[in-house]
C-alpha cells in the first residue's frame, strides 16, 4: 500500500514540475531533443532512488539537482562546462535602471519592458555564460531560495549571490544593446545619471574643477 501511495505521489510531483524541469533542462542543453533526453534520464532516475528521500517536501529541489548533476555527468569534458573568470571588471558599473533614467522617460523601466518581447529577454538568457545563466534560471524562473541553488549546484551560498549578480549584470547590458538597436532608447547624454531615493528619481550633481 505505502508503494503504491509513494508511486502517486511521485507521478503528481513530476507532472507538477514537468514544465519548469523542461525549461532548466533546455537553458543547460540549449537543445531541445537533448533537453527532453535529459528531463527523462532525470525522472528515471528520480524514480530509482525514490524510496531514499526522507523529506518529501524537499522533493522539487531533489528533482532539479539530480537534472543538473545529470547534465554534469554527461557533459563534464564538454567545453560548455568551461568556468567563466569571476574576476573579469569589464562593464562592471553597468546599470540599466540609471541608463533609462537619463532618457528622460516617466516610468522608463515599464515602458522598456513593454516594447521588449519575451522572445528577446529569453534570448538575451540564454546567451549568458552557462555558470551565471544556470543559477538566474533557478532563482527568477524557478524560484528557488539562494540555499536550495547552493545544494542544487553544489556551489557556497556565496557564489550563488556572486553569480546572480553577474548574470543580472550581463543581462541588463544585454537588453540594453538590444534596445539600442531596436531603436526603443537613444543613447543618453553622458555625465547624466539618477539615483533612486524612496522612489523618487533625483540627479547626482557632479562637481568639477574649473
């Protein structure tokens, strides 16, 4: 009986978690036909090993690390898996959100996202490095917490906050060059840039030798 029950409980939180495993599996493969081999070789597996998980609450977080460490097992030599240098500085001061301000636009971030398509942020995803893309994907897309991305990809807590940032980074200048060649934004006036304060946009006043 307890099989049985264990079974169906199994089967309702693959098919709860069909979707988002799909798109994890798809930002590592960048590939659908390896994307849904990789989602099956994990629910397979998941499917073994059933029985050895204790808290079946923790069973989505369960299912996410045995697709990455899948992916892990089957690409490790693969030059995907190449490490990014974490110490690269180039572009590190970018900000979107001081960038659009300085077009003078009200509401510059909703009327930028707006005219965006979600075609285009999906594509500027995917093109991040694969160490920061996988752990965006699993906070913002999948909505994990920064401990549960730490025990998915075996990574600190720490690396997950670096590589967030990083990704969210890579990510602005991404959209923002996007932007600029769709022609949504001009480039702005250089020197003019905006803090944001309690919500109210004010500017920062430079001073200079004269």
């Amino acid at each position: 009986m307890q099989e049985i029950d264990d079974k169906i409980l199994f089967t309702n939180e693959v098919l709860k978690q069909a979707d988002g495993l799909k798109r994890f599996a798809l930002s590592l493969c960048h590939n659908q036909h390896n994307a849904e081999d990789l989602v099956s070789e994990t629910v397979l597996k998941a499917y073994e090993n059933f029985t050895r998980l204790k808290d079946h609450l923790k069973i989505k977080s369960w299912l996410y690390k045995i697709l990455y460490n899948q992916f892990v097992s089957m690409h490790r030599k693969s030059s995907r898996m190449k490490q990014v240098d974490l110490s690269e500085r180039d572009g590190d001061n970018f900000s979107l959100f001081e960038n659009l301000t300085a077009t003078g636009i009200e509401d510059p971030e909703k009327n930028f996202l707006q005219k965006l398509t979600a075609a285009s942020v999906q594509k500027a995803i995917e093109e991040l490095p694969l160490i920061f893309k996988q752990s965006l994907v699993l906070s913002d897309m999948e909505q994990f917490s920064y401990n549960e991305i730490s025990k998915i990809l075996d990574i600190p807590v720490g690396t997950v906050r670096s590589r967030i940032a990083r990704a969210r980074q890579q990510l602005e200048k991404s959209l923002w060059q996007l932007a600029l060649e769709m022609g949504i934004v001009n480039k702005s006036t250089p020197g003019k840039k905006y803090v944001c304060t309690c919500g109210k946009e004010e500017p920062i006043i430079h001073q200079y030798e004269t």
